[in-house]
C-alpha cells in the first residue's frame, strides 16, 4: 500500500520538530552559558597575580602569535618580567595548554544538548514502505540539567589546572633567565682569571728564561695556567648552554647569542617571609590544590547523578506506525525503560563512591605535600641566603684584603710577582662564589614561590 502522507505528516514531523527545538534551545543555552573567550581571560585572570602582571591580554584564542611584541621585548635587556610575557606569548607549549580550555568547553556543551532522535522506515514493499518510527531518550532529557553541572565543574577544574601549569612555566622561564646571567657572569670572571694566570705564566717564562726561576716554579704556573684555561673554556660552554635552555623556556625561534640579558642578577631582598605565613598563602594560591577540590566537587556531583537514574539508565518516547496491503493505516505512541531486576546500577554507583573516595584522597595527600614543599623549599631559601651572606660579608671583603695586602708588599718587593697574581686570581674565585651563592638563592626562591603557589611578597 502507498503510505498515507498525511499521517506522516502530522504526528511524526510534529514531534520531530519539537525534538530538533528541544535541541536548539539547549545548544543555545550551552554557549550563553559561557564561551571559550572567557575561559582564557579568566585562567589569565588567575595568573596576574602569580607571575606579577606579566599576563599579556588575549584578543582571541587562537594561535596568532604577537611577533611585533615579541621583538620589541627580545630587543632590550630580558627581565624576569618580559621573559615571562615573550613565553605567554610565543610558547607553543602553552598554547597546546590553552588548548585544553577547549576540550572542556567542548565537553560542556555536548553535555547541554539532547540526544537526536531516531527515525526509522521498515518492511518497503515494491517501492513502498509500511512501517516507520520515531524515537526519543527522555531520560536523556531529565538527566540534561545534571549533566551540564558535571561538565562545568569539570571545566572549573580545567581551568585551574591549566593556570597551574601555565605558572609552573614561568616559573621555569624565570630560573632559566636566572641561570644565563649567572653563567654569563662566571664565564665574564673565569676569563678574567684565566687572563690572570696567564700573565702569571709569561712572568715565570720570562724569569726563567733568565735564570732566576726554577724548572718547577715554571711547569707549576704553566699549568696553573692550563687549569684556568680550561676553566674558561668551560664556563664558556656553560653560558651558550644556558642561553639556549633560556631560548626553550621563551619559546622562541631566536639564538642563544643574540639574547641580550641584564650585566647582572638583582639585589638579593633583604628578608624572606616567615615560613607560617607562606604555609597559610599556600593553602589559598595553590592552583593544582584548588584543582584537586574542585575535582573532589566534581566526583560529588557525578555520584548524585549516578544516584538519581541508578534505577533508570536508559528510558524512550515513541511514535510508530503501520499499514498493510489493503488494510488500514495504524500509528500510536510508545514507551519503553529497562526493568531493574539485575542491574540495579550497583557496579556504576560503587564506580562513582569510589571516584569521590579517592578523590578527597588525593585531595587530603596534595594538602599534606603542599605543607611539606613550602618548608622544603623554605629550608633550602635560608640556607641560601646564610650562604650568601658569608660570602657577602666575608669571603668576597677578606679575599679583597689579601689582594690589597699583597699588593702593598708587592710595591715593598716582599712578595713576587706570581704571588701578587695568585691573590688575584683567590680573589677572582670568591666573586665566582659570590654569583654562584647569589643564583642559588634566586632559584632556591622561585623553587619556593612554586610551592606556595604564587610570587612571594
């Protein structure tokens, strides 16, 4: 039989239609609801705080890299603020990171939407149908409200995540550049000490040759000589290595060489915060522990929605309709649900206990690693600054006095030459210490703002 258009058309496309505008609103309020856009400006937003302002403001979110600014910032001296900024901008890694906003805005919205509803046409007959179906989930529909509030406490969780690891880079960023101007520094005085003992060398060679010098003296200074040369050539290396490692951490397609960096590391402060304090900062500007709370909401979330259709998983509205060859045409609504006489949602609800178990677990742990890492990282901060501070106020002056004293009996020709120059070169070595104590306290400090969660006040 030729089937009835008019029956087609007036209970099943009407119910179609509703389907598709049950949809449409949904999809509608999803992205009302909020848009990638704001996901970024509010990671940004987390961030500003942390890293001291340095958060370039986004226009979009795609991967346009601000190369004008890019330049203009590598053209000048590289501050920690600058190389944090030149990172946010034109690391590829972190727009891979941001990119991870967009998973779970994705995830957000296709929890806002309703299943599309199944049409079917069965038994054709000589170009002819005699059967057609249409279906619809409504407890996909019921369940729609729960879900979204999942979806977007897992992108709460996201964003915190993504902002934590966003910092955890500049932080990166920041020992980086803290390391090339150290380097940079001890390559500028082992040149200057290898210069030292050189001379010292052509002075023994000169001597000797005159014979007033033994063969010992001079095969001692000669590879005195020697040493501090290969020193050199090691700081050397050392300082194009950490240029280079720099050049990763800003994500940038330059060289090592054409960085330009400041002449010299930053006063060290003159006190540290008291660890009590940095324990209660921590425990509010930790990003990774916020996460791990939300994580825990989360889990609390997807238990009541398990809870609330354990019984009903699955669940469908109907229309069908039916004609045989010369019979008349036959269509009326449907119902179906599972029967839970076996599954009971037993092994989905233990799934989700579970999850929230262990998740105010790992939660609990983060807590008690965060606590330890902040007194860690706060231990090694003293003793880098006590170490500092002995070379600062002793080992730097008392090696200048011996350069001075041997200096005045030098000019009174108590001493030699070569001993003038090995106070110089005792003294090159202390200001070698002086810088490697400087940047050890600067890594130990960013080392402990990365435990606390935030720059240290």
């Amino acid at each position: 039989m030729r089937f009835p258009v008019h029956s087609l058309r007036r209970p099943a496309l009407r119910l179609v239609a509703r389907s598709l505008a049950v949809g449409s609103v949904a999809f509608s309020g999803a992205c009302a609801h909020g848009s990638l856009q704001r996901d970024v400006s509010s990671v940004d937003d987390l961030l500003r705080p942390r890293v001291s302002g340095a958060v370039p403001t986004r226009s979009g979110v795609g991967i346009v890299v601000d190369a004008d600014t890019v330049h203009r910032l590598l053209s000048q001296p590289l501050t920690a603020e600058a190389a944090v900024r030149i990172a946010l901008i034109s690391h590829p890694a972190l727009r891979a990171t941001y990119a991870e906003l967009g998973l779970a805005r994705a995830d957000v919205v296709q929890a806002a939407l309703i299943a599309n509803p199944v049409f079917s046409l069965e038994r054709f007959t000589a170009g002819r149908f005699q059967e057609f179906g249409i279906a619809q989930s409504f407890v996909d529909l019921l369940s729609q409200p729960l879900r979204r509030r999942v979806a977007e406490a897992q992108l709460a969780s996201v964003r915190l995540r993504v902002a934590d690891e966003v910092f955890q880079h500049t932080a990166q960023v920041r020992a980086s550049l803290v390391e090339a101007i150290a380097a940079a520094q001890n390559s500028e005085i082992s040149e200057r000490a290898r210069a030292a003992a050189a001379a010292s060398a052509a002075a023994a060679t000169a001597i000797h040759a005159a014979g007033n010098l033994q063969e010992l003296d001079l095969v001692s200074e000669r590879a005195a000589a020697a040493e501090f040369q290969a020193g050199a050539i090691h700081a050397r290396g050392e300082s194009q290595a950490s240029r280079e490692q720099l050049v990763r951490a800003l994500g940038v397609s330059t060289t090592g060489a054409s960085l330009i960096l400041p002449e010299r590391l930053p006063d060290v402060p003159v006190t540290d915060p008291p660890v009590d304090s940095l324990l209660t900062l921590a425990a509010v500007s930790r990003l990774d522990l916020a996460a791990a709370l939300q994580d825990v909401n989360v889990a609390g979330k997807a238990l009541g929605l398990t809870n609330r259709f354990r019984l009903l998983p699955d669940g469908t509205l109907s229309f069908a309709g039916e004609g045989e060859d010369g019979g008349p045409f036959k269509s009326g609504p449907g119902f179906s649900i599972p029967l839970p006489f076996f599954d009971r949602g037993q092994a989905r609800m233990l799934r989700a206990q579970s999850e929230l178990r262990a998740a105010v677990a790992r939660q609990e742990a983060l807590a008690l690693s965060v606590r330890a890492d902040v007194r860690a990282a706060h231990a090694l901060l003293t003793s880098a600054r006590a170490r500092f501070e002995e070379y600062r106020a002793r080992v730097v002056p008392l090696r200048r006095r011996v350069t001075e004293e041997t200096q005045l009996q030098y000019n009174a020709m108590a001493v030699s030459v070569f001993g003038l120059l090995q106070a110089r070169q005792g003294e090159l070595s202390a200001g070698q210490g002086y810088i490697d104590a400087m940047s050890d306290y600067w890594k130990a400090r960013i080392q402990l703002e990365r435990a606390v969660g935030t720059s240290l006040p």
